[in-house]
C-alpha cells in the first residue's frame, strides 16, 4: 500500500472474512440519513453511487428515487459488486440498481 496512494490492493483483493465483515459493516443505519439529505434525492433522478461496497446505500438511494429512478452503483471490487447485485434483488430493487 506504500506506493498507491488510493489503496487499490487494499480494495481489490479482501479475503472472505473482511468481505463478510464488510457486509455487515456497512448496512444502512437510520444515521447515514443525515449524510445523504443535503443531496435532496427525491423520486426519479438517476444517481451514480461511486465504491458501492456491498450496497446498502444504493439500495436505499434506490428506494428514495421510486420506480422512475434509478441507481448506477460501481466498485472495483468484483465481489462488491456481486454482493451488490445480490443484496439489490433481496431488498426488491434490482430493476433500479444498475451494476
């Protein structure tokens, strides 16, 4: 990680033990609310969710943006974004997440 200032290695490669602590990690708390309000997200736009991780929070953008909205949610990490994947058709959203 010394020479990549991003942590790319760190991003790219986890191991099954982070990644499962990352799924849980990461879900949406009624905290993370405060942090996305200031954004006005109201039904309809289109809306990039940039190191989606598992996906929680796209998920939830995606229930604020309703059915004529939609969610681009990308990471670099291919399991993140299968988890992504997979998290958005549990939760019913599938057809608003796009990753």
């Amino acid at each position: 990680m010394a020479g990549d200032p991003f942590y790319k290695d760190h991003w790219v490669n986890i191991d099954q033990d982070r990644l499962d602590r990352y799924q849980q990690m990461f879900q949406w708390n009624p905290a993370s609310t405060l942090l996305y309000e200031p954004a006005d997200i109201s039904p309809g736009p289109i809306v990039g969710d940039f190191g989606c991780g598992p996906g929680h929070t796209a998920i939830e953008i995606a229930k604020w943006v309703g059915v004529d909205g939609h969610v681009h949610a990308l990471d670099i990490n291919s399991d993140f974004v299968s988890q992504t994947r997979s998290n958005a058709k549990a939760a019913g959203v599938s057809d608003r997440v796009a990753v």
